[in-house]
C-alpha cells in the first residue's frame, strides 16, 4: 500500500510511487532496496500480444489499449479480474491502477469475482423473452440447483442472466466461453451440461 | 423476388474467403475508387445514393461525410460500428460472420473517401468469435495489396484494425464509443463538439455502422444515381431486416423498401407467418427502441393505406400512430404475449445499460422497472400507470444522449396503444399471474395465413 500524503510533493511521490513495472528496485519506508514482483505475469508470447495491441494505436495513445488486453488478463488469470491482475494491466500500460479499476467496473463482461469454469449466460431481454428463455432460466436453475448469480459448490457452473447479444432470431439462447449456443431447450441444455462435465474430467 | 445488393452472394460455398470473393467480382469497388476517382468523388457519389444511415439514426451518409473537418497535418479517422446491442437486432452480425470481405472492401473504399490511415471496426464484445474472421480478412486483403502501403500502387496506404468492447450497450452511441476506443469508460460526451471536428483521440472522426459502410461497394459499383433508383422516395437501395419474436422464419433479409409490412410478415420468401396459426397482436419494427405498434397500426396507417417497408411509411402518423425503421430489428408478438411483460423486459435492459451520467436517465430507467415489474406480478396500482407515463415524459429530451429517449418511448408507446392491457393487470392481480391479456380489440380481424 502507499504510505498517506502529507504534501502536494509527497502525494506526486505516491502517485508516481503506486504502480511499480515488475522487476523495478525501489527504496521502502527504511530506506532498504526492494524489488518489485507482481505473482502473476503474462507469458513471453502474450507479452508479445500485448506490445502488438499497443501498436494499434497512435503513439501515446496505448491507454486505448486496455480494453482488449483485459480481456487477454482474463482469460489468461482464472477468468475473472482480481486487484492485483488490474495492477498488473496498469503497470503494462502505464496507467494509474484507478484508470483500469473503473474501466473494468463499467463493462459487464469483465467478472470481478471468480466464476464457475463454464459460464452459462443466458439472454432474457424481450426478443428471447417471447420465445421462452423465462422458461430455459428456469429449467437451468432447477437442473443445476443454483439460482441466478450463482456457481455450483464443484465450482464447474455459474448461471448469469444477460441483456440481448444479437442473436434474437435464433433464441433463445446463451453465450457460453466464445461461443453463442441458439434455439435452446431442455435437451439441448442437458446436452451442453454434459459436454461441459465431460470437457472438465477430460481435462483435469 | 426484391433485389438484393449485400447478401446477394452470402450463400456462395468459400464467400468468407478471399479467393472465391474476388472471383465473385469482390473489391473492384477498390480498383474503380482508387484508380480513377478523387476522394471527393467517392463522397459525391455517395451524396447522390440517397444512403442513410443503416445504424438506426438514418442521416444522410455523404452529408455525414462531407462535414469532417479536414485541417492540415492532423490525422483523420474513420470508425465502423459493430456494437450491434439494441434487442431484436442482429443483422451487423450476419454480414461480419459471412460476408467479411464485403465490410473490409466497404470500410477501403470509404478511408479513402476520408482519408483515414488507420480505421477501426468497434464490435461489441461478446460477438468474441468475429474479431478471428474479420482479422483474418483484413489479412488476406493485406496479403493481396488491397491493404497496407501503397495500395494497387495508388499511393495510398490503409490499415483496418479491430477493437473489441467488452459489454456495454451504450458503446454503440457514437461519443461512448469514442471514449471507449480511448480506453474509458462508455459515457457520452456533450455535444457539441461533434466527432466529425473533435472525435477519437480530439481527431475529426465519421462513425458509420456496418451495414452503412458495406453499402458503399454497390454504390461505387453501380453509381450512386443507380442506387438512388432502387426503393422509394428518400428510401433508396435496400434494407437489412432482423426479424425475431413469433414468426416462421426468423434470420435476417434483405428487401428493396417497396413491401408492405403485411408481406414481409406473412410471406413465404421473408417472415413466413406467424406459428401455430395464431393472429398477430403487435410489432416493434425497429429494434426495442422504436415505438411498438398494434396490428392494426402496424399493417395500415391511420389514414387507411397500406403500411410499407421503408422510412417514411413507418413513421407515418408520428409517435402517436406510426413508429420508425430504427435499426431494422423487427420483433413480431402473437396474440398469446403480453405487452406489460415484453416493456418490463425493456424497461431493465435499459436500466441495464444506462451509463448513469444523468439523474433523469440513471433514476427514471430504474423507477419505470421498478413500477412495470409491480404491475406485471400483480402488485401495481391505477395511479402507477399515470406515473410510468410521467417518468418516461420526464427523461426524454432531459439527458445527454438518446438513451434516455431511447428508454422513454418503448414505455410511453405500450401504455398509448395498450393501456387497456395495462389497466386489467392492475385490476386482476391474481388472474394475471397465469393468464395472458390477449388481443382485445387491438387488432382488426386478419385473415390467418396457415403455418
Ligand atoms: C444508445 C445508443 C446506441 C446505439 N447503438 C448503435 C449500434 O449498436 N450500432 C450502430 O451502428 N449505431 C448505434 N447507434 C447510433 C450511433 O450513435 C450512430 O448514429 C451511428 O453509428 C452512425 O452510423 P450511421 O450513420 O451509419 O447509421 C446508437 C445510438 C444510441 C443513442
Ligand atoms: S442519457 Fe443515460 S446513457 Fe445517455 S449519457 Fe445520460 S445517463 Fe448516460
Ligand atoms: S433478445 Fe436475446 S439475443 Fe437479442
């Protein structure tokens, strides 16, 4: 944590001082070196995914930037953003932690709490609705005893509830990991649940 | 059979791949725009199309374009909206998924027109499969020099990169998503300044939707008078529709605007009728947004003749008897749905999506659940109808960006044209819990096509 500012002098050593690169030596309270280590790191490659999103922007403008590579943290950090991801994304950017805390409190596919390892969101906007998605929330609920918000105590599901992702005509529907799975009923439900166990012990 | 100028060839075997595209007769837009016009001319025949705006708005396009500001020595942008999130609209995603190069070939075209040497494709996020497909476009047209430096020797260089959001309706209002290509949070910014002098990164910027951007390859194809023929009036050249709710055939068309919503509803080529046999009991023919239509509005319009596909007959008879084309998200309810459910479920996606910059738009999307939410599980009062007409009266016009209108007028059309729905549910909370409204006298009697 940054020790509290007493001067306008100190408050810019703070703010200078509140994201350190990792690998960075700086001096503590006691005046000892220390060096800074973030516990999570991207790899060599998506180091290099990061530095090519940066280039798609004007130089200077790498803030632009953050959105795309919260989605690179996310997926690569357990699927959800914690504090500490978030300074990592500022420290690479060279942001102020801030600036990412209240980006990714405004958009709804950053998580900022862990979730299940299979993610059903489930669309229940008025186009879904006429189609009977109430009913396929409801069948899911009872099939995996959760309720909405909720993940299973394996940790394997969470059940969220959506606003429309344009795929209306095809409802209803719900966005599982990259995909969008369409024309929902309870088979196909019980099918998805199923593949989704089967993936988690393949892969254990 | 209307004619077809963007998904004429989406069921070519290989259209997603460069190859076949160009075999088809794909980016000779490119070569005719590049080789032998000015970036004016582009823009003038764009002027002459007659497009509008395909993102719901529906502003004249080449007079868009012709405001940029186009001070020296200071970049120039152009922005491709793909954030696609207003309900019952799917329509960006279909041409993206399928026909990527026609998109990529529009979005050439058009940063030549303006002069933009990086051009961005904003997509909303949760469309996370898309961004593979249209990088692996633009690629491809980079590897055959229709992108990158120097293009087909022209002198001209372009590069096309994509931009995920990451779930926000609001990014799709053109200043959000300004601010969100900058890396901030969606919130709308005060205008003016308009983008066209002060947009992404304080640079003159156009944000066009997709489909609007793709048009302009027939348009250069054929020549803009050519395209102002096709369709009526200030309608010209064709439409995508999405249409969703309870019909045969939901999926996305494209017709040339001389229909008439009856035929696009009942006919075998576009909707194909309503399942079940069941009567059609109201529309919202532009995406949640526009106001919701019963039958009998939506199939005549209030001077008795016959409701067409196209801008001006759906707004014909204003807010208080028409409605708009908005974005072409087309939701059809049969008889058996219930209008104070489907205004709920509106009401909190708008809510959802508020950004919360102004009190009448974050308070008033709130209160209007809250009140619908009430009424719809049988614990609403007589007055809560007058009051959701007075919160919705107070957001519009009040904010800083059309979401506000854009909350207001799906609730203020339900209780105008359906208040007598509204009224029963009050009056019998118990029987409305399991039973629906119905059609009432909403609809006149139509002949039901068999399914
Ligand atoms: C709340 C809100 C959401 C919007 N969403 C979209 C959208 O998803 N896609 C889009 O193209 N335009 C959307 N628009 C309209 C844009 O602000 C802008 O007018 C449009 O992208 C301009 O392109 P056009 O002239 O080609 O239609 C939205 C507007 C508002 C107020
Ligand atoms: S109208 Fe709503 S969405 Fe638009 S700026 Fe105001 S609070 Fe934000
Ligand atoms: S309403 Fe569910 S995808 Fe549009």
């Amino acid at each position: 944590m940054p020790r509290t500012a007493h001067s306008a002098d100190d408050r810019r050593d703070t703010l200078e001082r509140s994201v350190a690169t990792d690998g960075e030596e700086r001096k503590n309270a006691d005046n000892k070196k220390i060096t800074f280590r973030f516990m999570i790191k991207f790899s060599d490659e998506k180091l290099k995914k990061v530095d090519e999103i940066v280039a798609r922007y004007p130089q200077g403008k790498q803030k632009s930037a953050l959105l795309p590579v919260l989605h690179l943290a996310q997926e690569e950090f357990g699927g959800w953003l914690s504090a500490e991801t978030m300074d990592y994304v500022a420290s690479l950017l060279k942001l102020e932690p801030i600036e990412v805390y209240e980006v990714a409190t405004f958009y709804s596919m950053y998580n900022l709490k862990p979730v299940g390892r299979y993610m059903f969101e489930v669309c229940q906007t008025g186009p879904c609705m006429l189609r009977g998605s109430d009913q396929i929330i409801d069948y899911i609920k009872q099939k995996l005893n959760i309720g909405v918000g909720e993940t299973t105590a394996d940790g394997l599901f969470t059940l969220k509830t959506v606003e429309c992702l344009g795929a209306c005509g095809y409802a209803p529907m719900m966005q599982l990991g990259k995909h969008f799975r369409e024309h929902l009923t309870p088979e196909k439900v019980d099918a998805i649940i199923d593949e989704c166990r089967k993936n988690a012990a393949a892969n254990n | 059979m209307g004619r077809k100028l963007l998904l004429e060839k989406a069921h070519v075997e290989g259209i997603r791949g460069y190859d076949v595209y160009r075999r088809e007769g794909g980016y000779r837009s490119v070569e005719k725009a590049l080789k032998t016009m000015t970036p004016d001319q582009v823009t003038e025949e764009v002027k002459k199309s007659g497009l509008r705006g395909r993102g719901g708005a529906g502003f004249p396009t080449g007079m868009k374009w012709s405001f940029l500001a186009k001070p020296e020595g200071v970049p120039r942008y152009l922005v491709c909206n793909a954030d696609e999130s207003e309900p019952g609209t799917f329509k960006d995603r279909y041409l993206m998924e399928f026909l990527p190069h026609l998109l990529i070939e529009g979005l050439i075209v058009s940063s030549y027109a303006l002069g933009s040497k990086s051009t961005y494709i904003y997509i909303r996020g949760e469309y996370a499969w898309i961004p593979d497909i249209l990088e692996q476009a633009i690629e491809e047209a980079r590897a055959n020099n229709f992108l990158g430096k120097n293009i087909l020797g022209t002198g001209f260089d372009c590069e096309i990169y994509v931009h995920r959001g990451a779930g926000a309706y609001i990014c799709g209002e053109e200043t959000a998503l300004i601010e969100s290509l900058e890396g901030k949070r969606g919130n709308p910014r005060i205008k003016p300044p308009f983008p066209a002098v002060k947009g992404v990164w304080d640079c003159p910027t156009v944000v066009n939707n997709v489909e609007t951007l793709a048009a302009v390859v027939p348009i250069i194809n054929e020549g803009g008078e050519a395209y102002s023929k096709i369709g009526v009036g200030k309608s010209t050249g064709t439409k995508l529709l999405s249409a969703c709710g309870n019909i045969n055939k939901p999926g996305v068309y494209e017709i040339d605007m001389t229909i008439s919503v009856e035929e696009f509803i009942f006919s075998d080529e576009y909707c194909g009728g309503i399942p079940n046999g069941k009567r059609l009991k109201a529309c919202i023919p532009g995406g949640s947004s526009v106001p919701i239509l019963p039958a009998n509005l939506l199939l005549k319009t209030a001077k008795g003749e016959t409701r067409m596909m196209n801008y001006e007959s759906l707004a014909d008879g204003g807010f208080p008897k028409g409605s708009m084309m908005g974005s072409g998200g087309f939701i059809v309810l049969d008889e058996d749905q219930c209008v104070v459910r489907n205004t709920l479920t509106l009401a909190r996606f708008y809510r959802h999506e508020s950004c919360g910059q102004c009190s009448p738009c974050r308070e008033g999307t709130g209160w209007m659940e809250k009140i619908l939410k009430n009424i719809e599980y049988g614990k609403g009062k007589s007055s809560d109808i007058d009051l959701l007409w007075d919160i919705q009266r107070k957001i519009e016009g009040n904010t800083i960006c059309p979401l506000g209108d854009a909350a207001a007028w799906p609730v203020a059309a339900a209780i105008r044209h359906f208040r007598d729905e509204f009224e029963w549910h009050v009056k019998n909370p118990v029987e409305s819990q399991h039973r629906n409204f119905g059609l009432a006298h909403y609809a006149d009697p139509l002949e039901v096509v068999p399914a």
